[in-house]
C-alpha cells in the first residue's frame, strides 16, 4: 500500500513540478509514477480496488489542474514566471510628429533619416524621392512608418546689378 501511494504522490508533485521547470523530464516521470501506481494498485489489491485508485488518480489530476489554471497566475510564485508588460506595444506610435516639418539628412529614395524637431527619424517618402538637405513636412504617421513629403524650394533670386 505504502508503495502505491508514494508512488502516486511522487507522480503528482513532480507533474506540479514541470510547470515550472522547462524540458518535459519531470512530467514525463511523474507521469510514468502515476502509471505505476494505478498498476501496482491493479497487480496488489485487484481489480475493484485498481479501479478506485485510478478514478481517484484521474479525477485528482482533474481538480488539480483546474485549481492550478484558476490560481497559479494570479499567486506570488507565478510572477516569478509570468511576464507583467503589455505585449504587443514597442511604443513606436508617434503623432506629435505629425505636421511637424525638418531636414533630410540623407537622400529619401523612398526611405532615409530626416532630422525633425532635433531628432533624427527614419522617414520614407510618399512617391518622388527628396534630396539631401530638403526641407519637408511630416503628412503621416502609420505605427513605425513616418512618411514625408518634400516642401515646394523658395528659390530666391540673386540681386540685379545696380547701375551706377
């Protein structure tokens, strides 16, 4: 008798134990544990007895799951475990660069660095390409993509030559 149940008890703890512990050899033994349990308790005590131990094991393992599943989150060891940042956001959403305007540092053919508001932002453009040094005007912000479109050059004329 004592054999059977150290038997199943080790199988139980080392299954409580594979949840936290990666590599799938402390479930595997736990399991195999279990198995020798329920048929030892076949092979010793017959079998009426052999299926009240595995009714006992199999409905054991149930409610032992559905507590671990309700509780085990939500426990101090579980942080230890479980990752509290927000998955899925890399913070890369930028509105306030919206209609801001600055300088492309590098030529935009369609994707180059642009300096805006001091910051040097990966642009890319939204068709022509854009020339090195050309001012331009943020018109969208899409998640990482920042797209930009050239500003119409002033071109100033040279002064005319006075006459004396």
């Amino acid at each position: 008798m004592e054999t059977v149940a150290t038997l199943i008890i080790v199988g139980a703890l080392l299954l409580l134990l594979e949840t936290v512990l990666p590599g799938m050899i402390a479930g595997s033994l736990g399991v195999l544990c279990l198995i020798g349990g329920v048929v030892m308790g076949y092979a010793t005590f017959g079998a009426q007895t052999g299926h009240l131990i595995l009714l006992g094991v199999v409905v054991g393992l149930i409610v032992v799951a559905l507590c671990w599943v309700k509780y085990f989150p939500d426990s101090r060891l579980a942080r230890v475990f479980i990752s509290q940042r927000t998955v899925g956001e890399i913070g890369t959403d930028k509105p306030e660069l919206l209609d801001q305007t600055g300088l492309a540092q590098t030529p935009l053919r369609p994707s180059g660095a642009a300096l805006i508001n001091g910051q040097r932002i990966d642009v890319v453009t939204e068709g022509p390409f854009v020339e090195r040094g050309a001012a331009i005007r943020v018109i969208a912000v899409e998640g990482m993509r920042v797209v930009v479109r050239a500003l119409p050059q002033v071109q100033s004329q040279p002064p005319k030559p006075t006459q004396p």
